[in-house]
C-alpha cells in the first residue's frame, strides 16, 4: 500500500512539473507569470501600508497608555 501511495505522489509531482514546465515556457505561461508577479507585487503594497498604520496605532495606543500611567498613579 505504501508503495502504491508513493508511485502515486512521483506520479503526480511529475504531472505538475511538467504543467508548470509548459506554462512558464509558452507565451501565455510567461504572461501568467508577468500577471502574478504583478499581484504579487500589489499585494506586497497593500501589506506594507496595513502593517504601517498598524504600528502607527499600536505607537499611539502605547503612548496614551503611558500618559494615563503617569496622570493617574500615585508617585
């Protein structure tokens, strides 16, 4: 059984490689792979500029915490 599971997973991993193979060497396989990088790019963007003004807010949750530590302890 764990041979035939194994035959199978060569089998497939060949399949794929060689779609992938095919893909990336045609004309519309270079063209995908322009799109993806393109959105993968986009993404990147929008990655960069979420985690930005996460840490803008977390800067200013942090610095309101510390103002109401100091307003509203006992020193």
């Amino acid at each position: 059984m764990k041979q035939g599971k194994f035959l199978l997973g060569i089998a497939v991993g060949a399949a794929v490689g060689a779609a992938v193979s095919y893909l990336l060497t045609s004309g519309k396989g270079k063209e995908l792979a322009t799109k993806l990088k393109d959105m993968a790019g986009g993404a990147k963007e929008q990655a960069d500029e979420g985690l930005a003004k996460a840490e803008a807010e977390v800067e200013e949750w942090l610095t309101k915490g510390k103002d109401w530590l100091t307003n509203n302890t006992n020193s």
